[in-house]
C-alpha cells in the first residue's frame, strides 16, 4: 500500500526498550518531520525509557506504557481516540502489533515478524542480525518511499543540564585536562568490562596520557564498582559522576573528549552527544548494537568463536571480556584518537 502524504496529518511511532533501544530509534524522527513537516508526531515507549524523549523538537507528545500497571484496553480506547494516520511500529511484539493493528489508523506499518501479519497492511521483512539496530529502524521509512536526511542519534539537553556538568567538571577541576569517560554500565553482567580489567586499563593508559577520567554509574552496584575502581587509581585522576539522570548524565558525557565503555545506554548516549567512542564488546554484535557512525569504534576477543552469543550469563567464565586483551583496547584508543583528530 503506498501512503497517500497529504492525508497524514498524525503520526504514532511505538518502540519499547532500554535507553539504547529509544536512542537508536531518534534517527527515525527528523527524517519523518522533514517529510511531514505538519503533522504531529507522538511516541510511545515504556515509562523509564521516556526522558530520552522529552524536549525532542521533532515530537509533539511522547507517552508511557507500563506493562505491569497499566491496562491494555485503556491505552488503545485512548490511542484510537487521537485517531492517528499512520502508525509505525518498530518494536513488533504481540502487545504492540495488537495496539498497532487497533489504533484504527489507516496506515499501519510493522516487520513481518511470525504471528503479527494481521497488524500491519505495510509491512517488509526485517533485516534483523544483518544491518544495525539503526539501519533496521530506518528500513520503516524506506518501506513508506520517506527520504533519509538524517542518520544522527538525538539527545535534548538544555542549559539546566550542561550548569550541573559545568559544577561537577569545574568544581573537581577535571577539565584542567583531557577526559576520558570510562562506562561501568550494562543491562546484564556478561556484556560488562570487569571492575579488575577497567584498573588495569586506565593504570596503564595514565602511564601514556596525562589526562583526567569520569567513571560512569547507574545502579547501586556500578556506583559501588567505580569507588573501588577510583580507590584503585594511584594517580589519583579518576572521578565519580554524581547521580545523573538521562539528560544529566548526557551533558556530562559531553564534556568527555572520548568515552569508552561497554554496550549499555551510556555508550549511545556518547554517541548522541558528538563524542568519540569505543565500545567493548562480547556476548552483543557491535555490526548491530555498536556505536553507531563512521567515527566510533569497537573492539572484540576475536580469537573466540562463541561471540555474540546474546547469553545472559556464561557458562565458560565470560572470557570474551576477561581475556580481551589490554594491548588490543588500546591500540584502539589510539586509533580513535587519530581517526578524530584528538589532541591527547
């Protein structure tokens, strides 16, 4: 079916996910404002991932599904009520295939995935595994004949945001040099760099770079991880972030000079503010989940043939992070800092 522009005047965008699904997702948005430049665009996501869309100039609403609250016949009585023209969904799961399909909108867009066909009466096979998360996004747009005009993750942040990363950078005087963030995040252990390793990193990058570095917490656990990594930095030039929400964190992140981390929100929220960055990763994809762009980098154990395995927890010790080599991450760095022109 092809879309007829001028009769979409309202437009619903639903992905569900943690703060690295939304951000892959923001890419979408610009290029369907520049297509539809008067129609309101809304987007529904599950509620701890909504920050991420507050103050995005390319949407008029965004709103919050929680599964474990909220009822499913109230969030579609009050969906078909905003009587959208077009639907898209990028996440394709039975709940929201279903609230697709009932949206009462007459274009309705979803990936063929099995058992959600009924939902959707434009629909294309997803490239799921082949391209990145945001090239598979994108492919909506390519399904309805939408321009690409933009591939940039989007982050708002405002001068609330960037006065509190001015107190914490210039109040412990970090920018008195080059920062290096270092992310100790990740949604599930196998996927994090360990504590151990990210010492023994940072001591041997101090004893090439004069520099300053920002470790990066979200949990309790990840807060507890950094203090005994910074107690474990002899020089003495590793910091604590203080509790920072998405946006905070974001104007944070952008006083760094470069990030390096493992796959989890924070690497894509470096990524969405403009700063260089290197992903480490394992049990993940970086050809799918990585830094996205041209000027970040990943590194991998690539002597194993388990990787990408997507396991939670590993039955052999977790040796794609724990046997990453230290000589490999940083030739990395080094390379991250000649392909962006850093001068460190």
């Amino acid at each position: 079916m092809k879309i007829d522009k001028n009769k979409i005047k309202k437009i619903l965008v639903i992905k569900f996910g943690g703060i690295g699904d939304i951000l892959l997702t923001t890419p979408v948005l610009p290029n369907l404002k520049s297509y539809f430049p008067e129609a309101e665009i809304n987007f529904l996501t599950l509620r701890h991932s909504r920050d991420i869309l507050i103050d995005n100039p390319y949407l008029s609403r965004a709103f919050t599904y929680d599964p474990s609250e909220d009822k499913s016949w109230c969030l579609i009585k009050n969906i078909r009520q905003q009587k959208y023209d077009l639907v898209i969904d990028l996440f394709g799961n039975p709940r929201t295939a279903f609230i697709t399909f009932m949206s009462g909108a007459k274009y309705r867009f979803g990936f063929k995935f099995r058992g959600r066909d009924y939902a959707y009466n434009i629909k294309i096979m997803g490239r799921g595994g082949e391209v990145h998360n945001v090239d598979f996004n994108l492919d909506a747009l390519r399904a309805l004949e939408i321009p690409i005009v933009s591939r940039k993750l989007y982050l708002p942040v405002n001068i609330v945001h960037e006065e509190f990363a001015d107190e914490f950078i210039k109040s412990n005087k970090i920018d008195v040099k080059k920062i290096i963030g270092i992310s100790k995040t990740g949604g599930w252990e196998s996927k994090r760099y360990k504590r151990d390793d990210y010492i023994e990193l940072i001591n041997r990058l101090n004893e090439q770079y004069d520099v300053n570095f920002i470790l990066i917490w979200g949990n309790q656990k990840e807060r507890e991880n950094c203090e005994y990594i910074k107690s474990r930095i002899p020089k003495g030039n590793a910091f604590l972030i203080p509790d920072s929400p998405i946006r905070y964190l974001g104007a944070i992140i952008c006083k760094c000079d470069m990030v390096i981390g493992n796959d989890s929100g924070p690497l894509h929220i470096a990524v969405a503010m403009g700063v260089p960055t290197l992903g480490i990763y394992g049990p993940t994809n970086p050809k799918l989940q990585g830094p996205y762009g041209e000027n970040n980098l990943s590194v991998v154990n690539d002597k194993l043939d388990c990787l990408y395995c997507n396991l939670l927890d590993c039955p052999i010790g977790n040796i794609c992070m724990t046997e990453l080599s230290k000589d490999k991450i940083i030739d990395k760095i080094k390379e991250l800092i000649r392909i962006n022109k850093i001068e460190i």
